[in-house]
C-alpha cells in the first residue's frame, strides 16, 4: 500500500495530549458484551465468560480469540451477528457519570490552554460495539483501537480482523507518540527524533481498572506520562487501584466519574495545566538546541574542540582532569589572543588550577603562552607572577 493512503497525523504547532482509554470498567461499569448481547443468545453473564475462558484454558487460546469465537457460535440461530447489529447492542451500552458530556468538555478547556486535546480508544472489546456508543457516533475519539471482525460480502462477521490484547495494547501508544495512526502502517517501526514526536509520551494519559492495563500504564510511567487507575463510584472498590499504586503501575487514582469539577475532571485538568507550562519550556529549549546545532554547523571542527578545551579546563573540578586538559591543549600551537585572555583568566579563578601551575606540564604550557604575548595583559601578568612566585 502507498505511503499517502495510511493514516498518518503530523506534529502540530500547539502541543498535544492524548488521553487514552480502556473502555471496559474505565468508560462503562460492565463489560460490553454483557449489556444486552450475552442475554440475547440466551446465556446468563457468568456462564457465558465460564464457557469463553474453558475454551480459551482448554486449547491454549487467546482469551480475546475465545470470547469472539464464542459469540458468532452462540449467535448462530438466534440472533444476526452483522455489524449492524453488533453496532445496536453497543447503542445500549451504559457509560459512566458524566461521559457523555466529558471529551468534549475536556477538548474545549485544553484550547483555552492552548492544547490539542486527543482522545483515543485502546481495549479488548470489540470495536464495532464501541463505534456504536453515544459517544463515539458523536466523534469523541480520534481514533478506536480494539477487537474487530472481518465480514462477508453479507455484513456478516466470518473471522477475526483484529486482536487487541492487554500485552499488544503498548503498540498503539507508539502509533499515537508517532502520529502513524493505521494499524498496518509499518512506519511505527521507524527511527523518530524526540523533535518530531507528535504526542510525546510525557504528554500521553492513560486511564484503566485492572490488570490487563497494566503493560499500557507501566510504559507510560516509564516515558514521564500519566496513568490513571479508576475505580466504579457506586461500589467505591478501590482494591485494584491500591494494588496498582503499590505496585507502581499508576500515579494517580480516581472514581470513574466523569462529571465536571468532579475528582478525576480537576485532576485530568491539572495535567493539562502542566502540559502547557511544561511545553513552553520544551519549545525554548528545542529553539536553544537548534540555535547550537547551526552554531556547529557554521564552525569548524577544530574550533569547536579548542571551545570544548576551554569550558572543560574552566569547569575541571579535580587535578586529574586538569592534566588531562593541558594535555591536549599542548597540541594545539596557534591560540587566538581572545583565547590565551581566557586561559590566563581561568588559570587565576580556577583553584584547580591555579594550584598545579607549578606543575611541569602545566607551567610549561602556561609559560609557552605568556612568551607569544607581544603584549602582557593583566590576566596574563597575573599567571606569571604566580609561576615565578612558586620559585
């Protein structure tokens, strides 16, 4: 496939943030499939995943392949499994406080901080179900990666299309850091400057429940970002979270309730706030980086290396690396007047070595500057009084 057909997103003039959800538990307070499907092929909600997982533990399967198998075979006979219909039963999904209203919400305040906000989807469930949210049918995410199926010529779903399972979940924050958003664009494997990442990791936010967020939470806390662990606001079983923060999985934790100036709607906010400061700094210090770079670029070589002699020998902090400096400044025959100032200036405020002038090596070095002086400067007059009152 040509490279202009993939999906790709290019680093913005505004910072980015990307909030990146589970959906399971994180979004809604049951799984999906639980919300109207599993009772429509007739299957009481604990019997069914007992059936998936047996199947899954019995031949060595992916968990996610299991529960996807089981569904087109226990809707055979009674229920259409298209994906117009898979679309319908995720229309009914029961969402969390406050989601309906929160992307939009949180996108609009990261404006008035001058911030792209981005939201993205990253679960095990299945894809066509999400699509079929509220939510989602209104835009909210930018992009949905989860499980699919392939479909026939029918819409009927025949075959897996894709598996998002808790450890290939990590792939998809490096498709966002990288802006390299279609699943089979094979340019997340290629080599990214830090400079050109659109969504940087420690601009990444990461909200899960349990366990199977784990590799997503650890990689984002790893690279500087943000997990959050939520925890149902009815129940108030903050179990998962506590052992998510003794485990150092997450940094933060909140109740999965998305209602404006509620606790995890101040915190999300919080982390926009920094985000905005934090990137001002970036962006200076990148400016700062690339004014060096085409300082480099217009210097040669070697004056690069008598400037680094220069600041190594002012900054040397113990009589080994001040020898070691002198030592290779002894290569060098033709220093500049300004250059020889700076050496006599360093050799005076530098007790390093102002102490060694003494030392063979050193005086030699000193005292073969002082004789090209044509004119002795007061720096310069300084070190040889030194070099004579050490005698």
């Amino acid at each position: 496939m040509p490279d202009q057909e993939y999906e790709r997103k290019h680093k913005e003039t505004k910072p980015v943030v990307a909030i990146c959800y589970d959906f399971d538990k994180t979004l809604s307070p049951d799984d999906m499939q639980a919300q109207g499907y599993i009772q429509s092929v007739g299957y009481d909600v604990p019997d069914f995943w007992k059936k998936s997982n047996s199947l899954a533990y019995d031949n060595e399967m992916d968990q996610n392949l299991a529960y996807m198998y089981t569904m087109k075979q226990e809707s055979e006979g009674r229920v259409l499994f298209t994906k117009e219909n898979l679309s319908e039963y995720g229309a009914s999904v029961k969402l969390f406080p406050g989601a309906e209203q929160w992307f939009e919400r949180i996108r609009a305040y990261g404006k008035e901080k001058g911030v792209i906000v981005e939201h993205y989807i990253i679960s095990s469930g299945l894809k066509e179900m999400i699509e079929g949210t509220s939510v989602a049918k209104a835009g909210a995410f930018e992009k949905i990666y989860a499980s699919s199926f392939y479909y026939n010529e029918k819409g009927v779903a025949v075959w897996p299309a894709q598996v998002v399972n808790y450890t290939n979940k990590t792939q998809f924050l490096f498709r966002i850091e990288k802006g390299v958003l279609d699943i089979n664009d094979p340019a997340v494997n290629e080599s990214f400057s830090p400079e050109e990442m659109r969504v940087p990791f420690r601009n990444i936010i990461y909200i899960g429940d349990s366990d199977t967020d784990i590799p997503c939470m650890k990689l984002v806390n790893s690279y500087g970002g943000h997990s959050i662990g939520v925890f149902n606001s009815e129940t108030k079983d903050k179990t998962k979270v506590y052992k998510m923060m003794r485990d150092g999985r997450i940094r933060y934790f909140a109740p999965a309730d998305y209602t404006e100036d509620k606790e995890l709607d101040r915190l999300v906010k919080a982390i926009i706030d920094r985000t905005a400061a934090n990137e001002a700094l970036e962006a200076l210090h990148y400016q700062y980086k690339i004014e060096r770079i085409k300082a480099d670029k217009e210097s040669s070589e070697e004056t690069r290396k008598r400037t680094d002699l220069l600041i190594a020998l002012e900054n040397s902090g113990n009589f080994a690396a001040t020898h070691t400096i002198v030592r290779k400044m002894q290569e060098i025959d033709d220093w500049s007047f300004e250059e020889k100032e700076i050496l006599f200036q360093i050799a005076i405020s530098n007790s390093q070595v102002r102490y060694i002038l003494r030392d063979s090596d050193v005086e030699a070095f000193y005292k073969k500057l002082l004789i090209s002086m044509k004119t002795m400067t007061e720096n310069a007059q300084g070190v040889k009084d030194i070099i004579e009152s050490e005698h």
